[in-house]
C-alpha cells in the first residue's frame, strides 16, 4: 500500500473553526485561513458585530463563494448571551452599510448556511474531532458562551482558544476602557475568560501596531491570485476610516489571531486569570491579574490562567499573512 503522505504532514496541520463577524479586517483573516498551508479550515460561524447577523452571514457565505472557500458556513448568534443587554449600533463608518466596504454583493448568493445554529455546529465538530480544533473568534464571543451554556464538556475537547478582542495595558477602542469585541457582549467574554480551556487573547495592545499599509495592499494585488483583488477593494472604506488613527493603511485585528496560531514566536504574552468588567462606566474591560501578583482576595482567583499577548513583531506578522495571500505559503 502506498504510504499516504499528508501523515507526517497531519502533524503539522492545525483544525480550525472561524467564528467571525465580516467585517473587513475580517475577511483578510478569512482569505488567510483559507490559504495557509497548514490550517485546516473546517467551519465559519458568524456573529453579530460589524453588521447585523444576517449581513455578516451572508457575507461570508458571499466570500467563502467568492474565494472558493469548502468550509461550511453556520450562522450564529444575533443577540447578546444575556438578551436584556439589548442596543447594538453597527459601525457603518469603518465596515461600510453592508459590512464588506460597500463593494457590490450579488443579490442572490448560490451557497446556504449549514442548518445548525452555530453553537451547535461547534459542539459537533468539536465533538467528531476530540482534543484537534482550534477555535478562532474574531467577533464577540456570544457563540462560544452558548457553546459553554448548551455542552459544558466541550470545553475540554477543544484544542486552544485564540480571540481577537480586549485591551489590557491601554485604551480601549469604542470607549477608553473597551474594545470592541469584548464590549459588545461583556457577559459572554467574562464566561468564555473563566472556563476551562486554554484562551489566548489578542487585543489592541499588539493589533494596533499592526499595520498594513495600502502599497503593501497594493503590492500584494500586482504580485497575487485575483482573491487579493477583491481583498483589496472590499479594504479601501476601512484604509480611509483607520487614515485619522494610522496614517497609512489597515490594522490588520482579526489576522493577528490567525498568525498567533502558525507563528506564536512572533509575539510575547503574560499570565494569569482575566476578568471582564460587566456594566457601568467601564463596560467591556479587560483586566489580567498577572500570575506571581499578590493581591487580596477578589474576583480573578479560582479562574484559570489564560495567555494576553504583550508585544509583537508586526513586521513578522505582515510578512506571514503576504506569503499566504500571495504565494499560498507558510513563512
Ligand atoms: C475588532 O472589532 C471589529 O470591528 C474588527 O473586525 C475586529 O475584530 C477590533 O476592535
Ligand atoms: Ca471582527
């Protein structure tokens, strides 16, 4: 019998979910997931965020057609874990009207999202593929709160947790304490911070001084396939909105998660247990308590340690995502 060669390549192979809310910075994570050699892109769920449930499911269904993207796609939550919350506004003003920078979507989309609501697609694949996925959420984390809520065993199936979300050792993004992920739904990133599986927490303090700027963009569309193109046009209303914070270019949130899981050496991370403040003036944020630090007791004993990110090599992480987008390639 012929040795079936992807074996030792297996080893090297990371199973992933994508939970997500596209989203521009969204969709490069998407097109960057789909194209790295050595993830397995096994689902998208969506979530509210960047847009209604309905715009950010339809466009992923609308990339993943797009892009040629196998992955299923499972449409999530809609609302917050605790629906009393209530009030989402969307921010038309950097993912545009339709989420995706406003370029033309066709009104009739061929692909359907997967029956299952998108806490039960995760539990599902969670449970086929014992101790193997990852699960990546780069919007709020509504989806794997109702993950915790409806099969709290999961939580020990699941390989690692990366999130994009929160700002630890400074300002927040959508208020000086918050970012805006973590504030759109407090309660589930508490719930998803205290459980038990291993979380890894991407937030401002290294996305932040990831940038790519548009002739990087640019660069990228004249020396790559056609899906950079589409890339690139869906990023230009975000380049605009991100000129009055950076200058030049795209934060690059949401495909800073997805390096962490190829390339963690790119970044330095701390610690301990984190608590998500819920309600009042600091609404949304996040607080580690570093592990080694004696403090009184309060409210992050008894929770489980979980990694933030403290530093990074942003032009590590920008050449990683080029090598992917353009080349289909790890680096
Ligand atoms: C996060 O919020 C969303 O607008 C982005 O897609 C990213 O996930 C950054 O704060
Ligand atoms: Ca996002």
């Amino acid at each position: 019998m012929v040795p079936r060669l992807s074996t030792t390549q297996d080893k090297f192979m990371h199973k992933v979910i994508f939970d997500t809310d596209p989203g521009i910075d969204d969709a490069m994570a998407l097109l960057f997931l789909h194209k790295h050699p050595q993830i397995d892109l096994m689902g998208v769920t969506t979530v509210f965020g960047n847009a209604p449930i309905e715009l950010t499911t339809r466009n992923a269904l609308y990339l993943g057609e797009a892009w040629n993207i196998p992955a299923p796609v499972a449409r999530g939550a809609g609302e917050t874990f605790d629906p009393s919350r209530g009030g989402s506004y969307w921010p038309t003003t950097i993912h545009g009207e339709n989420g995706i920078g406003d370029v033309a979507v066709p009104d009739v989309i061929s692909r359907t999202a997967d029956a299952r609501p998108a806490y039960q697609f995760i539990i599902d694949m969670v449970r086929a593929h014992p101790g193997e996925i990852t699960l990546i959420a780069v919007g709020r984390m509504t989806n794997l709160a109702l993950v915790l809520k409806h099969d709290p065993d999961v939580a020990a199936l699941v390989k690692d947790v990366i999130i994009m979300g929160g700002a630890f050792d400074m300002n927040g993004n959508v208020s000086p304490a918050a970012e805006a992920n973590i504030h759109g739904d407090p309660e589930a990133a508490d719930f998803v911070f205290t459980a038990p599986w291993r979380v890894t927490v991407v937030g401002l303090d290294v996305t932040m001084q990831t940038v790519m700027t548009s002739g990087f963009l640019a660069d990228m569309v004249a020396a790559g396939p056609d899906e950079v193109k589409l890339l690139s046009d869906i990023s230009q209303l975000y380049i605009e909105f991100y000129k009055q914070r950076v200058g030049d270019g795209m934060v690059v949130h949401d495909s800073c998660a997805c390096v962490y899981l190829v390339r963690p050496d790119l970044f330095e991370t701390r610690s301990g247990p984190i608590r998500v403040v819920c309600g009042g003036i600091a609404d949304g944020q996040t607080i580690q308590k570093p592990d080694g630090r004696g403090f009184p007791p309060g409210h992050w004993d008894g929770h489980p340690s979980q990694l933030i990110t403290t530093a990074v090599k942003s032009d590590g992480v920008l050449s990683v995502i080029r090598a992917a987008l353009v080349e289909g390639k790890a680096a």
